[in-house]
C-alpha cells in the first residue's frame, strides 16, 4: 500500500496537484484522488514498470481496492 | 418554447437559443482569435464570425504564449475591431440568415503537423459541415458535447446542433458519474466523443436508455468494451467514423469496416495499402503532403472486400501519436525537450495504454543526475499542452538501447 501511495503521488504532484497523506481499499480513483485520464495512463505505466502488470488489461479499475487486487 | 442551447454544469450555465441570439446581436466588437476556456465564449465567437463573414482562428485555450507565437506569429490575439450585424437577427430567420452566410467564410484550426510544429487549416462552412444532416428527423435530438470546441471533431457536433436547432449539453472533462447524470437528466439522445472518453465511463455505473446515437472514432474496440457499451447504452447504435483535420468527417462504418459511398467513390483512393483523399475534399492549407491530385492521409488500410468497396484500418503510416483522440508529433516534442535546461538529447516514443490508446513516454540523456524528472517537466509546462508532454521521463546514458518490442514509436 506505501508503495502504491508513492506511485500515486508521484504522478499527482507530476501535474502540479497535492499529494494525499492516505489511501484505503475503497479511495476512488478518479473522485477520490482526482486522478484524470492522463494521470490514470502515467499510473498504468509506473505501475507496470515497479510490478510487471497491466492493471487495465481486464477492463478498467475504479478503485485502490481493485488495483491492490491485481498485484496480490 | 425556449430552447436550450447549451448547458455546463461546470461553469454553471445554462443558455437558450434567444439569449444567443441576443448575445451576438450584442456584441461590438470582434476579434478573429479565439482562445477561451469557456466553451460558450467560443460558440458565441464562431458563430458572429459567420454572421460577419469574417475568418476566424480557433486556438486551444491551454495552448502556452510561446505555442501561440510559433503558431499565428508576433501578433497580439486580443486585438478587437468594432463591428455591428447588418440586420436584426431573430429567432425565426437565424438558420436562413446563418446559412447564406456561409459563402466566403473560413474558420482556421490547428493540427499536429507530419514535419514539426502543428499546421493550420482552414475550411469553409462546405469541408466542415459535409457530414451535417438537417432534418425533421433530428429535431429532437440532444447532443453530449464531449470535444473540445477548437478541435475539428468538436465544430462538428456544434454545427449538427445549431442548423437542427438541438441542445449542447457539457460532457467534456466531467467525472463519470456527473456524465451519467447529465445524459439521464437532460435525456441526452447522441454523444460523439473519443474511444478514451468511452472507455472511462466503464464498467458502467448505470444505464442511460435516452441514448440511441453513439459515435466514435479512431480506434477499434474490443468486444469485451463493445458488451460494455451496450450495458450502459442499451437503445444506442455505435457508429465509428474515419475523420481528420484535414478533411473533416469523411466516411463511417458499422462495426469495424467501412464501406466507401457512390457520392466520394470516386474521391477516395488506395495507393501502396494507404488510403489517400482527393484535394477537392480537404480544407485550405499549405503544408498538405499533396501528390499531385491527392492527399496522403498516413493511414493503412486492409481491403476485405471490392464490391461494395470495404475495408478496415491497420495502422498508422507516419509517426503521429494519438493519445486519446489527440495526435502528438514526436517530433514537435523532442524539439521541446531538447530546448529544456540539462537536456542533451531526447527519444519520444508511445507505449500501447488501454485507456488512452497511447501514451507518450521519453528517453533523455542529461547534463547530470541534478537535472530531474520534474525538473523537465516543470520546463516542457510552460511550452506545450500537457496532453502532448511525456508521462514518464526515463534517463538513459544513450538514446535508442532501451526500446523492447512493447515499447514502439509507431
């Protein structure tokens, strides 16, 4: 989970937002972390490179929850 | 009735057909700039452009001051002359006096050009309103605007709502939840929008039954995005379109496949698997890669079948990028990052992403390890749309060792 929260924020403070202090399963991507489509793509791609996977290879994932679920 | 024209909920607007009407009517002075984050203004713009027979030039809002020099030169786009409509204009000879308007005038856009900096294109109301259906079958019709206004794809919806006298309800850059409840709420009937736009609205969040018109264009979508689809728009039929900025919408298909029309049969040619466009269907410009009669579009083509003329897109001949329905020009961005502070040499090139189609990544060889992924990106805000900046900067001691097989610059 910090490893994500290190992805994530890299990629908010990348487009000049705030970081977050905390994320949970449920955190929402979009509505919750205010992570737009260009941010969603730069998440995929840091993603893939730290842990070899494609968290949108199935279809789209909303939620930290969902993410966390790919990696395991 | 009061007929809505458009609606924002973002900017919190709301406007019928009459307070555009009066808005234009107006209006004093005019300037043939247009850059506005507020896609009103930009309607308000193209639209007294027409009634003054006058060019204008759309410019993106976030375009940087050093885009819009490269672009239109030293000239202050703010610039404003007077002006008065001819006549009084009034709700019920708007569309007959917009339409006999249209002879002479030019709206000029910008597109990512093959060889560097964008390219500007002009069209006359003919090349941007070919597709344009006026209709007593489109009276009804509510459109989602989910483009934005300076792009090609945008004019479109925007001319297809005006000559029906339709809504324009806002879905651009809204929350997947806010689209869903704009669409149900004001029983939007079509939306024209990107494959990425699409994309994120799934899984779906609950269903829009209004809608029965869904177009896309560019990409192909798979069938598990395509049952998707269909879930949260169970009355609509998707259409894909083949459109550029070079010569508007010009053909579109069910499914995957295209069938080429009697009307532009004789228009449209395939020449070494690429599909090139006869001259007399593009808009006005003088960096077209014209042979001779002909348009090369870049795009590959595999035919599956004669008669009916039919066939499906492959791939892109040239190196443009599209990222979302966007076309970056690597080119363009290495230039940029080239131009940055600690920036030896640079490498742009996409990775396949499934919500954007494509994203842009970057290989840069730099002065020392004080020169930062931020650092450049800091730079690159203040000189390019931030669609069109890498998403990821990876430093590398020399350019070209590091692209593997599912990292390609297409």
């Amino acid at each position: 989970m910090r490893k994500l929260l290190l992805i994530i924020n890299t990629v908010l403070e990348n487009r000049g937002k705030a970081a977050v202090a905390t994320i949970n399963e449920s955190s929402s991507l979009k509505n919750d972390l205010g992570l737009d489509s260009l941010d969603l793509a730069e998440l995929t791609v840091r993603i893939e490179a730290e842990y070899d996977v494609d968290i949108f290879e199935d279809g789209i994932v909303t939620t930290v929850g969902e993410i966390l679920k790919k990696l395991s | 009735m009061d007929k809505i024209f458009y609606s924002d909920i973002r900017s919190g607007k709301s406007l019928t057909y009459r307070q555009l009407i009066e808005d234009i009517q107006n209006k004093t002075t005019y300037s043939p700039y247009c850059k506005s984050s507020d896609f009103y203004v930009v309607f308000q713009n193209i639209i007294q452009s027409l009634f003054l027979e006058k060019e204008i030039v759309l410019l993106d809002s976030d375009f940087t001051d050093a885009e819009v020099k490269n672009l239109v030169g030293e000239v202050d786009i703010t610039k404003s002359e007077p002006v008065a409509l001819e006549k009084q204009i009034t709700e019920d000879d708007f569309l007959e006096l917009l339409n006999c308007k249209t002879g002479t005038w030019l709206i000029t856009l910008f597109t990512s050009g093959t060889t560097g900096l964008p390219k500007k294109v002009s069209h006359t109301f003919a090349s941007i309103a070919r597709q344009v259906k006026k209709s007593d079958r489109h009276i009804d019709d509510v459109w989602g605007f989910a483009y934005n206004p300076t792009h090609i794809a945008g004019l479109q919806v925007l001319f297809q709502a005006l000559v029906n006298r339709n809504s324009l309800i806002r879905l651009f850059g809204l929350d997947s939840s806010e689209i869903v409840n704009e669409i149900n709420s004001k029983g939007i009937t079509h939306i024209s929008a990107t494959p990425t736009f699409y994309r994120l609205l799934l899984p779906p969040i609950g269903t829009c039954p209004t809608v029965k018109r869904l177009t896309s264009g560019g990409e192909i979508f798979d069938e598990h995005t395509l049952q998707q689809l269909a879930s949260l728009f169970p009355n609509a039929k998707l259409t894909n379109v083949y459109a550029s900025s070079e010569a508007g919408t010009l053909l579109a298909s069910k499914g995957n496949e295209f069938v080429i029309k009697e009307d532009i049969k004789d228009k449209v040619c395939i020449k070494e698997n690429e599909l090139l466009i006869h001259r007399s269907l593009l808009g006005q410009s003088t960096s077209f890669n014209i042979d001779g009669e002909w348009y090369h579009t870049g795009d590959l083509i595999e035919v599956s079948c004669q008669d009916p003329f039919t066939f499906h897109f492959i791939s892109r001949k040239n190196e443009m990028i599209n990222v979302g329905g966007y076309k970056v020009n690597p080119t363009e961005v290495e230039k940029y990052l080239r131009e940055c502070l600690g920036v030896l040499d640079a490498s742009v090139y996409a990775k396949v992403n499934r919500i954007m189609g494509s994203v842009i990544l970057c290989d840069v060889v730099r002065e020392n390890d004080r020169v930062t992924e931020k650092f450049i990106r800091e730079q690159l805000q203040a000189k390019l749309q931030e669609f069109k900046i890498p998403r990821v900067i990876k430093f590398v001691e020399q350019l070209n060792v590091t692209r593997t097989g599912k990292i390609l610059r297409k």
